[in-house]
C-alpha cells in the first residue's frame, strides 16, 4: 500500500538521520526521560498526599498529638488594644447593676471607715467600680477617643456621688465619730497610686489574671475620701487643716492612678492604639 510504504521510507530516513547525530540523539532522549520521569514522581506525590484517601474511616478527624512544654501552653495571651478599649466600654454602661454594686459597695465602706473595720473595708472594695473607669478616661486620653472619656468621666462622677451619699446615709443612721484614721498624705498618697497605676496599666496587656485584686486596691484609694466626706456631712467637718489634705490626696489619688496606668501601657511594646476609634454607633451611655 502506497502509504504504508511511505511511512516505512520516512521511518528508515528518521532513524539514518539520528545515527548519524548521535550525541544529539542522546541528549534529547535524556531530556525526555528526565522530563516525564520528574512529571510521573510529582504526580505521584501529590496524588499520595492530596488526592488518595487514607485507608482509615472518616480520615478527615484525623489529628496529630504532639509533646507541647507546659510553660508554652500556659503563658498569658497579649491582649490587643481594641479587646481592652471594648473591656473598659463594657465596663463603663451605668446600668441598674452598676449603680446596685456602687452603692452597696460604698455602703460597707462607710460602715467599715465610720467603725474602723478593715474586713467590711476590704469587702466593701470588691464591690467599688473605680479602677476601669479611671482607665476608660487615661486611656480615651492617650488615643484621643472622646466618647469614652465622656463614658469614663461620668461613670466616675456617678460612682463618687454614691459614695458621698452612701457616707451621709450610713453616718445618720449610725451616728458619730468616725473612727477610721488611716488617711495618707498627698506625698505617700502618690506613691500608692503611682504603683496601683503601673500595675493595672501592665495587667490590661494580656490575661495574666488576678486584676481585680488591683481594682481592690485602686477602689480604697480612691473611694474612702468621698465616703469620708459624705459622713462628715452629717457628723461634723474637721478643720481646714485635715480636710485640704485630705481633698489633695484624693486628687493626686486619681490623677496618680490614670497617668501611670496609661504610661506603663503605652510602655509595651503592643503596637498600641493609636488611630483607633470606637465605631460610630457605639453610644456612651449605658
């Protein structure tokens, strides 16, 4: 048949043309065999790796169990600026709640400074919302959030109104005087608050734990003037020479504990805040 004959010409010409270049010959069928052998073994492995079911029931539950050191697993999370800044909005809604927690709270302190009982103190604090608010508002500061300044400022003006007149309450009922005479100077005042400050300034970065024993803290620094002051309503105003100091140490009290907080925070190296801002429907009041 013509074209049969035709082919087995072209063939017989194909195989005299490579015997005479055999060194081309050799590359090009290496190059071929080199080329379709590397294409067969990457197939292969991906088709053992990504396309083959593994001969086990329901292979998609399978896990890898690995030995982790316990200091890794346990190691506190970093806590991102905008979890924290949620935190203190969350914290700072006055609600019926919180208005409930401050007054009993205040309560027991003015029971506890009228008495001079360090137990209804130190019970009373657990109640006092301070601390988060005075962050709310060093915070707001430092990245320039208005709106939660605001929410700050009035939760701790709610909160110092209760007091006072928790302090009125608690002394028309129980009567005079007031025993409690552990009040600090503005000097020694400022350095209790510079290290509440720090510390509730570093534990807002991540999840160590045990912060509201810092908000105890923060609560009595802050909480006794004005209960203090509410009783002295009723029981009778010392001189100007208790009460001015008196007055200054809650000042410094208060400016101590939000400045140095925000410093301590804006010290770590988060990233920090800057730029962020509450979105536009978020309201700040509770």
């Amino acid at each position: 048949m013509p074209a049969l004959e035709q082919l087995a010409r072209d063939l017989r010409f194909g195989v005299r043309t490579l015997w005479k270049s055999r060194g081309f010959t050799s590359i090009a069928a290496l190059s071929l065999a080199m080329g379709i052998g590397a294409n067969t073994a990457l197939f292969s492995l991906v088709d053992t790796l990504l396309l083959l079911r593994l001969p086990v029931n329901e292979p998609d539950r399978l896990v890898t169990v690995r030995r982790v050191a316990t200091a890794n697993l346990t190691r506190p999370m970093s806590e991102p600026f905008t979890d924290v800044i949620q935190d203190l909005w969350q914290l700072g809604h006055v609600t019926a709640s919180y208005v409930a927690l401050a007054a009993a709270g205040a309560i027991l302190l003015a029971t506890g400074i009228i008495e001079d009982n360090p137990v209804a103190i130190v019970v009373a604090a657990l109640f006092l919302p301070f601390l988060a608010q005075s962050l709310a508002v060093s915070l707001g500061l430092w990245n320039r959030d208005r709106r939660l300044i605001v929410q700050g400022l009035r939760a701790l003006l709610i909160s110092t109104v209760l007091a006072v007149g928790a302090g009125a309450v608690v002394a028309c009922i129980e009567g005079g005087p007031i025993l409690f005479t552990g009040f600090k100077g503005p000097l020694s005042s400022f350095a209790i608050s510079a290290v509440i400050g720090v510390t509730a300034g570093l534990s807002v970065a991540d999840d160590t734990g045990r912060r509201y024993l810092i908000g105890v803290a923060a609560a009595v620094q802050l909480a006794i003037f004005p209960v203090w002051l509410g009783a002295a309503f009723v029981i009778g105003m010392p001189s100007h020479d208790v009460f001015y100091p008196r007055l200054l140490s809650f000042v410094v009290n208060l400016i101590s504990i939000a400045v140095c907080a925000v410093v301590a925070y804006a010290a770590l190296p988060l990233g920090g805040g800057a730029g962020w801002k509450a979105p536009r429907s978020g309201r700040a009041g509770g």
